[in-house]
C-alpha cells in the first residue's frame, strides 16, 4: 500500500514595504560603519560570526533582513549593543581599538629601538599639532 502525496503549498512572501526597505538599508549602513571602524573586512567579520561573506554583504546593502540571532551575533563580534546596530541608541562613540591600527602597532614593535624612537617622535610631532 502507497502512502498518500501530500502537496504542500509555498509559504506566500508578502512584499517588503518601502519603510522596511529603508529601515534595512540604515542597518545595513550601520552594520557597515561598524564593521570598518573596527578595521575589519566583510570576510573577517562573516568569518567570526560564522556567516558566508556574501550573506553579510546582502545585509550591509539591505537586501537581506538578519534574524535576532545574527543580529546578536553581529553586536558581540562588532563590540555595540544590539539597540546601536537598530538605530535605537546613539553609538558611545567609544570604539575599539582599530584592528589595522593595532596590527601596525603590533608591526612596530618589532622595528629597531631607533626606528622605534623616530616614530614616536613623528607621531608626537603631529599629535602636538592637532592640540
């Protein structure tokens, strides 16, 4: 005796409304700036978060909404409350350290000691200059 086919209808997607569509193009803004003021590549950040660059991508451009689990992915990996990435509360202001700025700290720290010093130097020149 055969089982009976069940013929199961596709759940009907209704159109995002133009207010949606913006509301998903400022996060994707938002998740963007985020990403870059921390110095990272779309790639690094799908990467630590377990997503295919391409999908973080579609987020970025606000072709694709992310669910309450990769936007809670996305607030721990990029260091902001999950209300920051929405647009619900204004940023701190109060980023990380930059990720290409410590990789060149890092860099420096392996040049001579006099190489060291000249750099201080400049970097103290131009801090002075911007006070």
């Amino acid at each position: 005796m055969s089982q009976p086919v069940l013929k199961v209808q596709p759940m009907a997607r209704t159109p995002r409304s133009d207010a949606d569509k913006k509301a998903d193009v400022l996060l994707g803004k938002r998740i963007s700036s985020f990403r870059k003021e921390r110095g990272l590549t779309q790639v690094e950040l799908a990467d630590k978060i377990g997503l295919a660059q391409p999908v973080l991508s579609n987020y970025e451009r606000g072709k694709l909404r992310p669910n309450h689990q990769v936007l809670s992915q996305l607030s721990k990996a990029l260091q902001v409350s999950t209300d920051e990435l929405l647009g619900l509360q204004k940023s701190s202001g109060k980023a990380p350290l930059n990720r290409r700025f410590l990789r060149r700290l890092q860099a420096i720290e392996h040049l001579p000691k006099r190489d060291q010093e000249a750099l201080l130097r400049t970097i103290d020149a131009f801090l002075s200059k911007a006070s």
